[in-house]
C-alpha cells in the first residue's frame, strides 16, 4: 500500500506539472490551486467534529510566514451537502472570517447557487461584516507578514488527523503565542527559519535527513527545538542531535494510573504547578536514557493498584524523566516523550496545559504578550515596514458544541517588548498606552468580535 501511495503521488506530481505548464502558456497571469494559491475549506456537517481553530490553521498552512501564497480559506455556507440550503451559525460564520483575515488576510465565502436569489441569508450580514471591514483597511493589511518568533512543524495534512499537531494549536494559541505553521516537507533551507526562535515538532515520528540536518542546524545556531513523543524515533527517521536523546529503553502504552512528580527541588522552576506537584502526561511514555550534557525533570510514578485509598496507593518511583532539556551550539532541544498535545486535545485539561505553559515560558524562552487575557481570545502578530499590527479575535461564542454571538472581553493588557510608535485601533477600541521597562504597555477597553491595533 505504501509504495501505490507513492505511486499516485508521483502521477499527481507530473499532471500538476503538465497541468500548470498548459494554463501558463495561455496566460501567464491565470491562478493555479496548488501553485499560485492554496484552496481549503472550513465546514460543519453531521457526525463530524467542528473544531474552532480550522480557519486559523488553514489560513496560516496555506499562507506561510511570508505570506507568500494567498490562502483561498473557504467558508463553507451551508452545513453540509445533504442540508446545502440551510446556512451554517452566523456566528460561526463571522469567527471564521475574522480567523482568516487575522491569519492570512484573505477572506472567501463559498455558496451553494447564486448570492441574489439565496433562500437562506442569516450567513450572509455576518460575513459582509468582515468582508466591508477587510475593505475599508485594505491599505493595512496588504503585504502584512508574520511576526510570529514560533512555528509549528507538522505533517501538513488539510484533514488535521493528527490530535498532538492539533493540540499544539490549541496550547499555543490559548497561550497568546502567535505562532505559523509549516509542513515539514516545506522545510527547504535554514533561511525560511530567519527571525524564528521556537520550532515545535509534535510527535513526528519520521525525519527526513535534510530536515533533521535544518533543525540541528537551527538549534545550534541559538534556535529553541521542542519535541514531543516519539519524534525522530519512527523506522528510517534521522536522528536530532539535539533533542539530548542517547537511547529508547522502552516505550509503555495503555497507561491509566501512572504520572509524573515533580519533586520538592524542582518545584519553583514550574511555577503554574505549585499546588500540582503530579502532571497527567496520558496513556504513553518513552522511556529515555539522555545524553551527556543534557539535564532531566519530573520522575515517573509507574503504574499502581486501583481501588480504595486505604489499599490502593503508589509506593513506588522510578528515575525516568518526563522532560530533557539539551544544550545545543548557541540554542537547545527541550524534549517531552510524552504526548501533551493530545492529551490537551482530546481532554482539555488544565493539568497539562499549565505544565506545558511553564516548559514554553520558561525553558523556550517565549514571552507572555498578553497575561491575565482569557485564553479563549487569540492573538495574532503581524509586520510589514515601519508597522506592527496586533489582531485579537474574540472566540468566547464557542459554548460546547453551539455558536452564539461572543461575549465582550474587559481591559485586555498586552506586554509589547522592544516596541514604540503611534497607536490606533481600526475596529473603535480605546486604548490606554505607556511606556515601561523597555515594554510597550497597551491597555484595550473592550474587545467585541475583532480588533485590530496598529502601532506605526
């Protein structure tokens, strides 16, 4: 199966090619999915899960850091082909439009028929909204560029399959740590890593060797690797020097009672964790020997009877760590053989998230740019020239599996580090500004659906 899969991957390579070739020589300026612009859809339908963040992650895998590649998002109006007349939330409607214009600065609206005789319009008001607003600060948002200092690596997949990749879009998003995404196979040279300082690789099994080298190089030229479950541990996969891996005893699966402590001494280097000295790390752990030079934290405590307290406790512990920092060159791995994304993704515990909060802020070097903002808000960071725009869009409608209109969010406080520059909102809220500590301080009155600051 995996070489017919090669296979038709190579006959989809060589008609993308005879395709493109064709369409260019009867006009050059004619646009090619796939190679002038990526098209992906965001949809609701039966029996399938929504997950808020689609639209954003599309929008970023499509576009790049550079922004290089316009990102045809589309929101599908309609809740699925067999309801086609029936229009998904208005809400959600609106979220995912403001999720594309803060990720990407694209905006596409895909409907069943024609907009003039549209049976069922309740979708439409909320996305001419966005589409007016995009409009009306079109000078804007015109050649914006990430500013983002992290990116994700994953598989590249439009279908988001994989549950740590996903959970690590979660993680970084509720941390307000604006971040791009990028397939692993885009990989191409260290020069596409420029301004970065955190790569995230979420249980990567399989490494190429060019990109194993790219990582390696990155980390050691003062880059941030932070790996998680089996990364670079799958059947023909490169090693990362980095990562401060010397071998693999064993990896323990199906694991329901066991958690990591984190002993007494440790305690202050998590400060999220104070009074939760147990991290939940999930149902699997690679058991590690480190290399030398790399330092290890937490100890497992393995598997243990199940049943009253009085009878069923754990007494035993073993020195197997659950976090390995490295040093690497100028930069560092931080490695955690353990799946904190998914977890986070498929229980949505605060247990983990706190602990991995502690690992991004305080072992990757990230800065909080918005402490105290709930988490339900994301971020989004954004340069071109002499500006910098900061998006902020509003995801507090999202209650259980429904889509109401959000609830406005008080007295945003952002952290701004090495920044100065005239400030205004393009959406009508008020800020209060100061400069402290080498910091641009910003205080927004109240933040609705969307804002958008500008400092020039």
């Amino acid at each position: 199966m995996a070489d017919y899969i090669a296979f038709l991957g190579r006959c989809s390579t060589r008609h993308k090619a005879k395709l493109t070739a064709f369409v260019k020589a009867l006009n050059s300026e004619l646009a090619i999915d796939g190679v002038d612009f990526m098209r992906s859809e965001v949809s609701v339908d039966y029996g399938r899960p929504n997950w808020v963040y689609k639209a954003s992650s599309n929008s970023r895998l499509a576009a790049g850091p550079q922004r290089a590649r316009p990102s045809d998002d589309a929101s599908v109006d309609f809740t699925g082909f067999r309801h086609r007349h029936i229009s998904a939330p208005p809400a959600l409607m609106a979220l995912r439009q403001w999720q594309n214009l803060a990720n990407s600065g694209c905006l596409s609206l895909y409907i069943m028929g024609r907009l003039d005789n549209h049976r069922d319009v309740s979708g439409f008001e909320p996305t001419r909204r966005v589409f007016q607003f995009h409009k009306a600060h079109e000078d804007v948002f015109a050649g914006l560029q990430s500013a983002a200092r992290t990116v994700l690596l994953h598989t590249g997949g439009w279908k988001r399959t994989e549950e740590e990749a996903m959970g690590w879009v979660r993680i970084l998003t509720e941390s307000h740590i604006p971040f791009d995404e990028m397939p692993l196979s885009g990989l191409g040279s260290l020069e596409q890593l420029a301004g970065k300082q955190l790569l995230v690789l979420p249980d990567i099994a399989r490494i190429p060797k060019m990109q194993a080298a790219l990582i390696d190089a990155f980390a050691r030229a003062g880059g941030t690797v932070l790996a998680t479950g089996g990364t670079a541990q799958g059947k023909g996969s490169a090693p990362l020097q980095c990562l401060g891996v010397a071998n693999v005893r064993e990896t323990r699966r199906g694991l329901r009672s066991s958690m990591l402590e984190i002993p007494g001494a440790e305690r202050a280097t998590f400060p999220r964790c104070v009074q939760a000295p147990y991290v939940d790390f999930g149902d699997e752990l690679l058991c590690i020997d480190p290399s030398g030079g790399a330092k290890t934290y937490l100890r497992l405590i393995p598997e243990h009877p199940f049943g009253p307290p009085e009878c069923c406790c754990f007494t035993k512990k073993e020195e197997i760590p659950g976090l390995v920092v490295s040093p690497c060159g100028f930069g560092r791995g931080v490695y955690l053989p353990w799946k904190g994304g998914a977890l986070y993704q498929r229980e949505g515990l605060a247990n983990p998230f706190l602990f991995l909060q502690d690992v991004l802020f305080g072992f990757c070097g990230v800065q909080d740019l918005a402490p105290g903002l709930t988490p339900m808000v994301e971020l989004v960071l954004c340069q071109k020239e002499e500006q910098l725009v900061v998006q902020l869009v509003n995801g507090t409608g999202c209650f259980a599996n429904s889509w109401f209109a959000p609830v406005p969010v008080r007295d945003i406080h952002l952290s701004l580090p090495g920044v100065s520059g005239a400030v205004r909102t393009l959406n009508g809220g008020r800020l209060t500004v100061q400069e402290k500590s080498g910091a641009l301080e910003v205080v927004l009155d109240v933040l609705d659906e969307y804002e958008a600051i500008v400092i020039q």
